[in-house]
C-alpha cells in the first residue's frame, strides 16, 4: 500500500496563491515515480476546490474537502454536502478534525452522520481522532480514541484514520515516535475490533520536512497529515520528495 501525504491548507490561500503554489509544486512533482509511490492528497478550502481540480488535472494529487454536512441537502446555509464535494472532484474529506470539534461543537453522533454521507457520496473520510493535552496527563488517550473510534462500528465503505494529538496541532511540538507507533498500532487494533477489517492510520501535528523521515518509514504508519507546512510548495513539495524516497 503506497503512504499517504496529505495537506491540510485549513482557512488559507486565494485564488492567485493557489495557481502560484501548484505550479511551483509542479515543477518538483511531476514524475511518475511518486505517483506510484504516494498518495498526495490536498484538502483545500471548499471555494477553490473547482479550480484545484483543474489545476491539478495532470499531477499525481487528489484534492480532498475539510468538512462535509451530515445531510444529504436542504435548508442549511451555508454548508457543503458530500455530494457536491464529490461533484467537483474530490476523493477525500476531513471529518472531525480537532478544530471543528473545538470550535463547531461537534461530537460523535454528528460525526458518525459526516462519515455515512462522504463514504455514501463515494468519497473517503479522513477521520481525525486524538486526544487533548489534559487527556494525555490523565493517561486517558487510549479511553479517548477508543470512544471516538466507536463511530466507525456502523459505518460500511473506506476510512483513513488521522491521529492528531490536539496538543500537537499548530505547536511545533511532536510525541516521540515510539509513542506515535504504538498509538497507530492500538487504533489499528481497535478498528479491527470494531469493523473487522484492517486500518490505515496517519499522524498529523507539527509534521514538517525535518520529522517526516521518521513517521513515513514506520511500518505502524502508514502516511502523515500536514497543515502548517503544507503551505509553502517548497516544504511541502520536500515533505513529498522525502516521503517518496523512502517508501
Ligand atoms: C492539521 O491541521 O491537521 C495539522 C496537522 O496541522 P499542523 O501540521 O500545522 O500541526
């Protein structure tokens, strides 16, 4: 199975930024070589996904959504639905990503909802789970991810799961690797539980091209999510060289 890359771009770019950043992109990724040996995926914001797509037409890059609604469609201003991700050519899409719990409320039954609309619109959900700096002194990761992951039980298609400590997001600061793996390996366990079949886990949280090394070439891990750093073509597209290399 190839590794994932995955940028986050969150609330950032505009629609000059985005051109200049595929094209410089571009010129470092255009071989075959990584196309068989990553899956890069952008998740841009949900207004220049169209455009994205273009952009991207010729270039071993999938583009993915931050968000889906938990409705198929209707009355609800403002949102996205998983169908018109799909429409304009995404794969994936973010669900559950730490800041969306923090600042949209959102919790498990919603996003078991989110899940069930991407996977039924034929999309990926990327799941992003993990645990609080609060949680992790009271050695409450392994509860916390177990509860969150409970919501794939009933789900039926393709999932990625994101381990994405929240303390590690945006802070510079990253778990040992040790303890990466060994959290990888336990999500994995546990959604083998739950579902029956096998996980594929990614780490996202201050992933940059000096730590990548580390994450891609563990076997427990099997890609990285990258937000800050996937801003600028030059770190990402090094991200992406590294991670090629050795996969
Ligand atoms: C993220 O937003 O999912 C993320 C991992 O961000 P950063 O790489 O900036 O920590």
């Amino acid at each position: 199975m190839s590794k994932y890359v995955i940028a986050n771009w969150k609330m950032n770019g505009a629609s000059a930024s985005i051109t200049d950043h595929i094209s410089r992109l571009a010129k470092r990724l255009g071989s075959k070589a990584i196309a068989n040996k990553l899956s890069v995926i952008i998740c841009a914001p949900h207004v220049y996904l169209s455009a994205l797509k273009t952009l991207t037409k010729d270039l071993p890059i999938s583009i993915g959504g931050q968000d889906c609604h938990s409705h198929a469609k209707g009355a609800f201003t403002g949102e996205t639905s998983a169908e018109m991700l799909a429409d304009v050519g995404c794969r994936y899409v973010l669900i559950g990503h730490s800041e969306r719990r923090k600042y949209n409320g959102e919790d498990e039954s919603v996003l078991q909802e989110k899940v069930i609309m991407a996977q039924h619109a034929g999309l990926t959900p990327i799941l992003c789970i993990g645990e609080s700096a609060i949680e992790r002194e009271q050695k409450a990761t392994l509860e916390v991810l177990r509860r969150q992951l409970s919501i794939l039980k009933e789900t039926q298609g393709n999932v990625l799961i994101s381990y994405e400590p929240d303390w590690a997001i945006g802070t510079g600061i990253t778990p040992d690797l040790e303890d990466v793996q060994i959290v990888c390996h336990s999500i994995a366990d546990e959604y083998q539980r739950l579902t029956d079949k096998n996980a594929c886990v990614i780490y996202g949280g201050s992933v940059n091209a000096e730590n990548a090394s580390g994450f891609i070439q563990s076997k427990d891990i099997d890609g990285i999510l990258v937000g800050g750093a996937s801003l600028a073509p030059e770190s990402f597209g090094q991200i992406i060289e590294i991670s090629a290399q050795l996969s």
